[in-house]
C-alpha cells in the first residue's frame, strides 16, 4: 500500500493513502467470474463490489433495506463497463436468508465468489440505543445467522457445481481482546464467524475454498465521526499509527478470491495495520 503512513498522535485529517490512485480500472482480472457480495450498499461491501467488477467480474449487489443505495453501486458499476444485478434481502428474517443463495444464483446462472460482508449497524443510527440483550440479538441475526446460512447454501451449491470461493468477515478484536459491551458483542458473533468459517472449509474442500478476513479500526461511517477519544485509541494502538480504510480491506478481499490465492485455504487475514499491544487500555464505552 503506498502513501504516507506516517499519522501517530492527534485527531486531524487522516489521509487515505489510497486517495492518488483510487479510480477503478477495468481489468479480466475476474472474467467470466460471478460474485455476490452481500452488505455492499455500504462501506467495505461497497468497496469490495466495486473492486470485483473493476477486475471484471459480474457482481450481484446485496442490500438488507436500503434498494436506493445498492442500486446507486449497481449504477456507478455499469458505468465503468461491468453488469450487476441487485437484491434486497433482510437477513433479519430467516425466509430471506433460507432463499437469498438461490436468488443470487439464478441472477447470471450460477456464482463462483461469494463475500459475505452484511452486518448490523449497532454503532450507529436507531440501533445504537438498543440494550446489550438487543443488540446481541441483532448481530446474531444478521452477522452469524446471516453469514452461517447463507454461506452453507452457496458452498452447497458450489460443491454441486464443482467450484467456488467463500469469503466471511470476522473482527481482530475478537482474536486479540477489547473491553465494553459493545466490543463483547462483537467478540461474540465475530468470533462465531470465524470459527464457522474454518469448520466450514473443511466440509467444502476441495472444491470450494473458504477464508475469513478480520479488519482493524476501519474507518467507515462510525470512524468518521467518532470521537477525540476513539481518535487518539486508533492512532495508538495501531502500529501504523492511522485508521484502515474500506478500499484496504477490500483489496485484500479481492486477492483472498482471485485464482492468485489459489492455494490459500482455511485462513483467518488480519487486515488491522498491526496491533500495539503495549497500549494502555481504558473504558470508553
């Protein structure tokens, strides 16, 4: 990743080392290859379904409510030359996740990849005021019930077909520890993902591979507007010394799909700028 990295102390504009060359070149990278990424009206899915269309797969955008913003990505897709397809599903409601793999599917007539980035937003908007119980049941909802369901149809389907690849998203936090209640939710449905995900690749093997990507402090929607607090934490304890930033995830997740990584299997990939462990810790939730 090129660019500045240099960004430890204080909370002013972090710069996106990304930022010089953020345009997407269409590239075969993927041709040929179908993907559906699911939560990707948004944040690291967004990134992560652009990403894969630029390389030239054809992507099914997934949004679990909000059609307007999966169909501004379907858009902006088609303009730079790829095909989308765009479905609303809310992983909240099991007939939705019982069906979703099967209406993806029939989109383009089969899928190959399958990134499995929708999570509940407990962070921020309505659901921040939600109780721990509350929000416990949310996650598990949508971030395990929506991943562990979801990916078992595709791998079911793809082991039928022969191939595929599976993506899940887990959390370091998870792995590595974090104090408050809403980082011991995360730490619960993350860590369910990612024990799912090792389980559920050797079930698959060999003919579909199956990996997990852990981001860091990313700095997405929360990020943004978090406070001089959560700030100062991120340039800290990161050895980096800055927030991560979506398109940095989702080039990671790019490669964990390509055939590049063909020999990449039954992996967890921290995606986090190194964790300074000699942080002191405080309560700040």
């Amino acid at each position: 990743m090129g660019g500045q990295l240099n960004h430890r102390g204080g909370s002013g504009t972090v710069r996106n080392p990304l930022q010089a060359g953020t345009s997407l070149v269409m590239t075969q990278h993927l041709a040929q290859r179908v993907a559906v990424v699911t939560g990707s009206s948004r944040g690291i899915g967004r990134q992560t379904a652009l990403l894969l269309a630029s390389a030239g797969a054809k992507v099914i955008v997934h949004a679990g409510n909000n059609r307007a913003a999966a169909e501004e990505v379907a858009a902006e897709i088609t303009r730079g030359g790829g095909q989308a397809r765009v479905l609303v599903a809310d992983f909240t409601r099991p007939e939705s996740r019982r069906s979703f793999a099967e209406e993806a599917w029939a989109c383009f007539g089969h899928v190959d990849i399958c990134v499995l980035c929708a999570g509940a937003d407990i962070l921020s908007g309505p659901h921040r005021a939600l109780s721990f119980a509350d929000k416990l049941h949310l996650l598990w909802q949508v971030d395990v019930l929506g991943t562990v369901e979801v990916a078992r149809e595709f791998g079911r389907l793809m082991r039928e077909r022969g191939q595929g690849t599976i993506l899940t998203v887990g959390w370091d936090g998870a792995f590595r520890g974090m104090e408050g209640d809403t980082a011991q939710a995360f730490a619960v449905v993350k860590g369910a993902v990612m024990a799912f995900s090792l389980a559920l690749a050797q079930e698959l093997a060999p003919q579909v591979r199956v990996n997990c990507v852990a981001p860091g402090w990313i700095r997405t929607a929360w990020g943004q507007s978090a406070k001089e607090l959560w700030q100062q934490r991120v340039h800290s304890e990161t050895l980096l010394g800055r927030w991560g930033h979506p398109e940095e995830v989702a080039r990671v997740c790019l490669f964990l799909v390509s055939p590049e990584s063909s020999f990449i299997n039954s992996q967890i990939i921290f995606v986090n700028g190194g964790t300074n462990y000699r942080f002191p810790r405080n309560r700040t939730d």
